[in-house]
C-alpha cells in the first residue's frame, strides 16, 4: 500500500506539472490566472492528501531536504506574513492576480519534486509540456483554433497563448529549452532522441514566433514603467512598511500612490500597472526587507551550490545535461531582472530550483512501540495512532481548504456568466449572477463595483419611462441605495485603493439628476480618489466637473489648475478649465487656455474643431456661451446635469461615503464642501 501510495503521489506531481503551462478554462472572467492557480492548488492539495495517508500507513515521515529549503521558507513566510498583515484584500493576494498563491503554491511544488529520486522524469514531463504549450501558439497564429467552433473568443484569436501574452511564452519557452536539449542527450534510444528532435523544433518554433512579436515598435511589444519610476515606488513603499511591504497583490496601490509626477510625461501615463518593470521590484514592493532577504539568500545559496555542483558533475562526465537544469534557472533569475513575472515564470522558477537542487534523505518514525509485562523484545507490538493524530487533522484542513477553493471558483463562475449577461443586455441575468457571485464570496470588491454600475444601469433605466408611478419612484430609489451601498462596500475591502473611491465617487456622480445631496457625497468620494492617486488629471478633471455642475466655478477652476499642474500637455485639462475661467468671468484666461487646447489636439480631429468654435464664442464675449453636449475622443466638456425625474428621489440616512482615509500620499487637493 505504501509504494501504491508513492507512486500515486509522483504520477500527480508529474500531471501537475504537465498541466500547469498550457491548461485554460473559460470557467471565469481571467481564465488565464484562474486556471492556473487551480490547477496549481487542487493538484497540491490532492498531493499533500495522499502524502499524509502515506505516513499514517507507514508510521514513517519520510522527506528530502537541500540546501535551498531555508532560502525558500522565508520567501514563502514573507508572502504569508505580508499578505496577513498588510494586503487590505485578502482576495487580491489568494486569486487575483494571485501572487500569494503562486509564490507559496511554487515553493510547496518546489518541496514536492524534492521527494522525486528520479528527475529525469520531470525533464520529460516539462519538454512534453512545453511541445503543448507551443502547439497551441502555433495553432492559433495559423488561424487553426478560429476554426474550431466549440472554442470561445478569446481562444479564436491570432495572438493567443496559454499565458495570455508572447513575453512571457517567450521567457518560458526559451529558459525550458536547455531542459529540452538535456533530455536529448541523456538518453540513448534513437527513438526518444528523434521524439526530443521533434518536441524540441516545435518549441523553438513557439519561441520565435513569440519572439518577433515582443520586439520594440510591434503591436504586442510589452511596455513597462522605467526601472527608475519602479525604483521610486519600492522605496516610497519601503518608507510607509519596510519590513513586510504594502502585501502581494496590492501593488497598483503604491503605483498610485507613489509614482514620480515625470511619469506623466511618458506616452503610458494613463495606463495603471499591477507589476513594477520587474520581478525584483514588484517583490520589494509587496513583501519588504524579508522578502528581499529571502530571494537575495536564495540567488546566493545557489550561486554558491551551482559552482560546486558543476564541477561535480563535469567530474563525473555528465556536461551540459547535468548542468542544463542550472543553466536555465540561472537564466529566468537574470531575465526577472529586466521584466516582470506572471504566475507561471513564479512557478517555473522553483521547478527550475527542485532540479538544480542536492538532497539528503531523513526519515522520522511516528510508530510507537509498546510491550506487556513478561512479554519478550520480539513481542512487542507497533501503533501508528501519533501518525494517525498528527496527519488525520492535516487531511481535515486540506479538505476544508479544497472547500473554501471550491467557493471562490464558484463566485467566479457566476461573475463571468453576470459579464456574459451584461453583452447579451439581459438585465436579470446580469443582475442575478451579480448579486449570487457577491452572496458566495463576498470579499472581492471587483464583484461589488461591477454590481453598484449594474443598479445604476437599472435605475437609469426605470427613469427613463414616461409617466412614473410610485412603484417605479420606489425602485429607483432601492436601485440607488443599492448601488452606494455596493460602492462604499468595495471601498471598505480595500480604502487605499483609488480606484475603488473613483467607483464610488461616479456613483453618487450618476445619480445627481436622481437624487438630493449626491453632487456633494460626489466630492467627497473623488477628493479621497485624488489623495490616494495625486499625480492622476483625470481624477482632477471629474472632482472639478462636480463642482462646476454644482455651480461652484471657483473651486472648480483651482481643482481644474492642479490637473493641468499634474499634466501640461493634457487637453482635456486645459480645456474644462477654460470653461470655468468663463464662468468666473475670466475671458482673456479662458481664451488662453482654449488657445493652448487648439495646440494639443490634432487639426483634423473633432476635438480641433469643437475647440476652435468654443475660442470663437470667447473672442467674440458672447453673453451666452454654449457648453458642447457631447465628449469627443479626448476632450470631455463640464456637464450641469439637468434633473431626470421630478421631484428627485431623497437619499436614506446612511447614504454618505464612508470617513476618510488617512494617509501619508502628498496630495495638494482642495476639498471644500458644495455650496448649497
């Protein structure tokens, strides 16, 4: 039963890892993470499962330890303790985007592949996967998969790839390839060396592939803030949590919050990025100085151990097949210097690590020997009941925790099929899947802000009938309710995220034309947005257009100046100030800020055109100056919201953002209240 059981946990360690690379399932709205991390935890958990049935048959606790094993436990603790004690979102950490779950998911993988004498196997088992993996690179650039009518859109795409993007198939394909060539020259039989020929062409034929569409100037060439932007973020970070960092999966908080304003003035300011330009970075970023010191003793220890393990296997004759294993770590560490990494070049890495890695077996005896009196030393008998207390109450919490998994999985199922709902504009279904995704799992506040815009979409939608009734009026209001409610619910899963008070601050934004007091909960919720994103124009630009459609030109023209301080070349800036200069009265300003609009935009677009009439209407001073109703494709005019139903709805008690955060982001914002 023993062996049976050994054998058992070698063939899933081997179909995890076969898996792992190429495997996605349209079971969720990231199918690429999602699957990935699935994969990797129910093929752990089911591992560890058999592993601890293993000791409880033999009484024995037989493991294989290295050198690495100390390096790897405080890169794993340092992700836990980080993720416990710092990332406001537990959620963003486990499953989206999963850091936490990758890094400790790959270092108990990198424990697991230790046990395996034989690592021959697993070199085989990577070269196969990888064939697969570069079969569907293949497949989808030649237009095959579009054919294939069972698959979903994404699939279908030219640009597909099992990890959602060429750099890192590129940077996954290129480090396996020693492993390939290994494999080649450690067996014999003709055969297996043609089979390796044939994997190994086929996966440089991915890799090139990739390759040419990462290079500067194409489409697909990956762009990253610079080292010295990510350089200032990890330390600003650093300052607010040295020790334990701002937590995995919580790394746009701090692109936030601490990125340079001269980041503005690259051609990528408007983007928002989860990752710094490489995995270093993001790793100092999210974990602090333990999690540095754990990967700068792991990149030490081995630097040590690989020098005296080549020699040993030079000595011995085994060259480059030996060595290969080393040779492709060596090269995913030097290229996580230079790009960032997904989760599965995480967990590449410490399966790079388990065969590079020496070990040493020990066993511990958990059986207990016990005699009756006059009895002899042959008589004794064996129990195994300590192996039975320790590991029975092991297998219980894998158990529970394949449970909790099973939950998370099951929200996320629902949540795609609500986004689903939402194409097909099935209203009910949108908002039924919505409202099951968030009754689930209530911890993700993705769910929670995509459902606060579903209410709105649905009190809008009831406003536009003809003749409301009460009935209607009172549905209105509970949409309204609802959507705040929803709103406030994500800012609380994470206050430091921006993103999360910009939500909330369009929502009470949206039903202005609906409801008493929402122009100023609006402020409120964007101010905040603004000092925990301080260099971002765009939310300077929706403060102030609350203010402007408040009627409060004042303020709104100082909010509108901070955003052209924070971007001058932004259009949109200069172009909602010009109105607000106007409204103050302030011709000769407002005409020099249109005029430096008509500079910004190009002369042939719509935003040329809509601009240059407004410079007219100001050079002219026209007592009545007409505000374009509509947004071109960059500039976007201060609205005054007429009222859509009549009288507005009043908001319930409870209905105000949540207090402030407090937080150290330097931010220059002017938050006064709304004149009534």
């Amino acid at each position: 039963m023993e062996k049976i059981l050994a054998k058992l946990e070698n063939y899933v360690l081997y179909a995890l890892v076969f898996l792992f690379p190429f495997t996605v399932i349209a079971s969720s709205s990231s199918p690429y993470t999602v699957t990935k991390l699935t994969i990797l935890t129910y093929g752990l958990l089911l591992y560890l499962v058999i592993f601890s049935l293993r000791v409880i048959v033999s009484g024995k606790l037989n493991f294989s330890a290295s050198g690495y094993d100390l390096p790897v436990f405080i890169i794993a603790l340092s992700y836990i303790l980080s993720t416990i004690f710092r990332t406001p979102n537990k959620m963003e950490a486990i499953l989206l985007p999963g850091t936490t779950t990758a890094i400790v998911g790959g270092i108990l993988l990198y424990y697991a592949l230790n046990q395996i004498k034989d690592r021959s196997q697993t070199h085989l088992v990577l070269t196969v996967s990888a064939f697969v993996y570069s079969l569907f690179v293949l497949s989808a650039y030649l237009g095959l998969m579009a054919k294939i009518p069972q698959l979903p859109a994404f699939m279908k795409v030219k640009t597909f790839t099992p990890e959602g993007g060429y750099l890192p198939t590129f940077i996954y394909l290129a480090t396996i390839l020693p492993i390939t060539v290994a494999s080649f020259l450690a067996n014999k039989d003709i055969k297996f060396k043609a089979m390796t020929v044939f994997f190994g062409t086929v996966i440089i034929i991915g890799a090139l592939i990739a390759f040419l569409q990462i290079i500067p100037g194409k489409q697909n060439a990956p762009r990253f803030p610079s080292t010295r932007v990510s350089w200032e973020i990890a330390m600003d970070s650093l300052k607010a949590s040295p020790f334990f960092g701002v937590g995995p999966g919580n790394y746009l908080t701090s692109f936030n919050r601490f990125r340079p304003i001269s980041f503005n003035t690259t051609d990528i300011w408007a983007i928002k990025f989860t990752t710094a330009s490489n995995f270093y970075f993001t790793l100092l970023t999210e974990t602090g100085l333990l999690g540095l010191a754990g990967i700068s003793l792991l990149l030490f220890t081995f630097y040590k151990n690989a020098k005296k393990q080549i020699k040993e296997l030079n000595l011995v004759n085994w060259g480059f097949a030996g060595s290969a294993p080393f040779l492709s770590f060596t090269l995913l560490a030097l290229i996580l210097f230079v790009y960032p990494a997904s989760i599965l070049l995480m967990v590449l890495m410490f399966i790079y690590l388990s065969l590079t890695s020496k070990t040493h077996h020990t066993s511990i005896n958990l059986a207990m020997q016990h005699s009756k009196e006059n009895e002899s030393e042959g008589e004794r008998s064996t129990s195994k009941l300590l192996a039975v207390i320790i590991f029975v109450p092991v297998i219980a919490v894998l158990s529970y925790g394949g449970y909790l998994g099973s939950r998370i999985l099951l929200a996320e199922y629902h949540y795609k099929n609500s986004l689903e709902a939402l194409l097909a504009n099935d209203a009910q279904g949108t908002y039924d899947q919505m409202r099951q995704a968030i009754l689930v799992n209530p911890r993700v506040d993705r769910y929670r802000s995509t459902f606060s815009r579903v209410n709105l979409i649905l009190a809008d939608a009831t406003a536009r009938k003809e003749n409301l009734t009460e009935a209607d009026r009172a549905q209105i209001s509970q949409l309204i309710q609802q959507a705040i409610s929803e709103g406030k619910a994500s800012v609380a899963l994470n206050p430091l995220r921006s993103g999360n008070w910009e939500s909330l601050g369009r929502t009470y934004q949206s039903i202005i034309p609906l409801a008493n007091g929402a122009d100023a909960f609006a402020a409120q919720a964007y101010a905040q947005a603004v000092a925990l994103d301080p260099i971002n124009p765009n939310l300077r630009v929706s403060l102030g257009g609350v203010y402007y459609a408040a009627k409060n030109y004042e303020i709104a023209a100082r909010v509108f100046e901070l955003a052209v301080s924070s971007k001058q070349d932004l259009a949109n800036s200069r172009f909602n100030l010009a109105y607000a200069y106007k409204e103050q009265g302030k011709i000769d300003s407002a005409i020099q800020q249109m005029s430096l609009v008509l500079g910004l935009v190009k002369p042939d677009s719509q935003d040329y055109a809509v601009a240059k009439k407004s410079l007219e209407d100001f050079q002219s001073q026209k007592k009545v100056t007409t505000v374009p109703q509509e947004a071109t494709e960059n500039l976007t005019p201060p609205a005054v919201p007429s009222p859509a139903i009549e009288p507005k709805v009043d908001l319930p008690e409870g209905s105000e953002p949540p207090e402030e955060v407090i937080t150290p982001t330097p931010t220059t914002t002017v938050t006064p209240t709304i004149e009534e």
